[in-house]
C-alpha cells in the first residue's frame, strides 16, 4: 500500500514529467534529478568516471543528497516541484 507521500511524489512526478523541459531552470532541473534519483535509489555509490560534462553535473547534484532519507527526497522533490509549477500548498 502506497503512503500519501508516495502519491504525492509520483504525482509531483507526472506533473513535472509533462512539463516543457525549456520552462525550468538548469539548477532546477539538477536538484529534481538529485531528488528523485535519492529517493529511488539512496546515496550515490560509484564515483564518477564519465568525461560528459552534463553527466558530472548531475552525478555531483546527487552526491550532495548523501546521507539524505528517502522520505527527505521525496518531500524536497514535492516541494521543489510544487515552486517550480508554482503550486501553493
């Protein structure tokens, strides 16, 4: 059984997945990225070994999340989300 964070997140998801990627912001395109992959996956574990400069970047938003709690991600996820679509909580 999902969590209400769990829907909020895969909610805050689809409306970001929908959006024109032009609309938002290269920073805040990293730290969703971070976010979401902290959220899913936990902390980064592998060092980064791509020479592909858009790659660094998002490897080093990620690995800035270390020690951050699924739960964590996910609601700094919804809440960078919901200012990005300027949604009002």
């Amino acid at each position: 059984m999902e969590s209400d964070l769990d829907k909020d997140f895969k909610a805050a998801f689809d409306r970001i997945t929908i959006v024109k990627v032009a609309s938002i912001t290269p920073d805040s395109m990293l730290k969703l990225y971070a976010f979401n992959k902290q959220a899913n996956f936990g902390d980064q574990s592998s060092s980064n070994k791509e020479s592909n400069v858009r790659n660094a970047f998002k490897f080093n938003a990620w690995l800035q999340l270390k020690g951050m709690s699924s739960d964590a991600a996910k609601k700094g996820y919804i809440e960078l989300a919901n200012t990005v679509l300027n949604i009002k909580n």
